[in-house]
C-alpha cells in the first residue's frame, strides 16, 4: 500500500474510533466518517467495503495486537490470557465504545470469528493434555 492509501486507511480508522467513543455504532454513518477523516467518499470506498467492513478490520486490528507476540514468552496459558488482557486494556477506550452499541453485535461476529480463525492457526491438531479433548468442530464455521 503506497503511503498516501496508508495514510487517508490511518485517518479513516482514528475519525470511526473517535465517533465510536461520541456516537452509537447505528448512528454512525460513511459521511460522519469521511467528514472526520478528511477523506472523499470515493477514497472510503477504495479502502472499505461499509462501514461494518471498517468495524471488522478495527476489531481484527485490536483482536491481532491483543494476541501478537511482544517478545513476552507465551508457553504458559495464563501468561497467554493475561498478555491478551493486558493489550486489552491498553486500548479500553476502543474496546469499550466497540461493546456497548449497537455495534455490539457486529463486533462479536467479528471477535469471535477472529479468535477461531487464529485459534484454528496456533492450536495444534493432536494436542496432548486439556487440549486434546476441545471440541474444534467451531473452528471451522464461517
């Protein structure tokens, strides 16, 4: 992506978290956000599908930092939950805004779909231990 794209994807992202924090998710709509960003329609559309594509990719991008490495090491599941809670937090606010609207259930579809997919990814297949006996029947569902 050439950085101009990077940047209006950048300004894009920030305006719907700002609105998120003012508005209810329902109330929101792609001209709120383009006036905020300071972006043509034309460019929302070139970057997003709909403004809940725009709320799926805000979720996966929360959902990704939560679960990505930072050099902590992260055999311990408990490690592992409290890394995940940690990242959580530090973005509160988003998450917060994300939860109480009615955005509610479109950032559930997408938070659970983020965490099945990339469980399905770390998960071994013939785990030993409490693993082993998972029901990964989940993981697979769209």
């Amino acid at each position: 992506m050439d950085a101009r794209k990077a940047k209006s994807r950048a300004a894009i992202v920030a305006a719907f978290s700002e609105l998120l924090r003012e508005e209810d998710y329902s109330k929101i709509t792609v001209g709120d956000i383009i006036a905020r960003a300071h972006v043509g329609r034309a460019t929302f559309y070139g970057l997003f599908k709909s403004k809940d594509d725009l709320l799926a990719e805000l979720v996966r991008d929360i959902c990704t930092h939560a679960l990505d490495d930072d050099g902590t090491p992260l055999d311990d599941p408990l490690v592992q939950v409290e890394h995940i809670l940690n990242n959580l937090w530090e973005r509160r606010q988003g998450v917060r805004a994300l939860v109480a609207g009615a955005g509610s259930r479109v950032f559930a579809d997408c938070l659970r779909k983020t965490i099945m997919s990339r469980a399905a990814e770390t998960v071994p297949t013939d785990p030993n231990g409490p693993a082993a006996t998972m029901d990964r029947s989940s993981y697979y569902t769209t």
